[in-house]
C-alpha cells in the first residue's frame, strides 16, 4: 500500500511540472526573472539617422524579450522592437550609436547579440 501512495505522489509531481515545463516552453511561464512585465513604450527624440539588426541568442519566452526590449531603451537615443519567435531585435537610433554599445548593453542582461548585415 505505501508503494501506491508514493508512486500517486510522483506522478502529480511530474503532471504538475510538465504544466509548467509546457507553458515556458509557449512563452506564458514566469522563467528568466519572474513575471511579465512589459516594458514602457519609448519614443524617439529626433528622426532616425540609423538602424541594426541583432540576432539575440538565449531568448526563451517573452520575459526575455522584455529584458532584451529593456536594455537596449536604456540606451539613450535607440528604441527597440524585439520580435521573440524570430529572435531577433531591431533597433532605431536619432543619433549616432556603436552598434558594440547595444551589444554589451544585451550581453549584461545575459543574452548574446549578433550583428546582421
């Protein structure tokens, strides 16, 4: 009888992480730091003089993407939409900014930023 009781008590251990393996795995889950909140909405000052585009490595659900979203708004003069599904974040700037500064900008948040072409 103590055999069943513990193999009931493994199995709703397992079904109740599988439920939240699955939702991180949808991007619903509160992983990479906690709950989701997004980020404010930021504005340029000026008008555009350039844009990049990074590949961002280690982005798993959209709390991640409001991290990456984040840093990079940080940044004074660049604004960001990152675009989670394809890993991927676009950036405006009105002013003139090395695209290393947004780069070790991601990278303290833990993410690896790629410059594409």
């Amino acid at each position: 009888m103590s055999n069943v009781i513990i193999v009931v008590i493994l199995l709703i251990a397992v079904v109740l992480g599988m439920r939240e393996t699955i939702k991180h795995f949808k991007g619903e889950g509160a992983c990479c730091g906690g709950g989701s909140t997004k980020p404010k909405k930021k504005k340029l000052k000026g008008k555009v003089i350039c844009t990049y585009t990074f590949h961002i490595d280690g982005m798993h659900c959209s709390n991640c993407a409001n991290a990456v979203t984040r840093a990079i708004n940080d940044i004074d003069g660049a604004v960001a939409k990152v675009a989670l599904n394809k890993k991927m974040a676009r950036v405006s700037c009105d002013r003139e900014i090395d695209a290393h500064v947004i780069e070790e900008a991601i990278s303290k948040r833990g993410y690896e930023a790629i410059l594409m072409k």
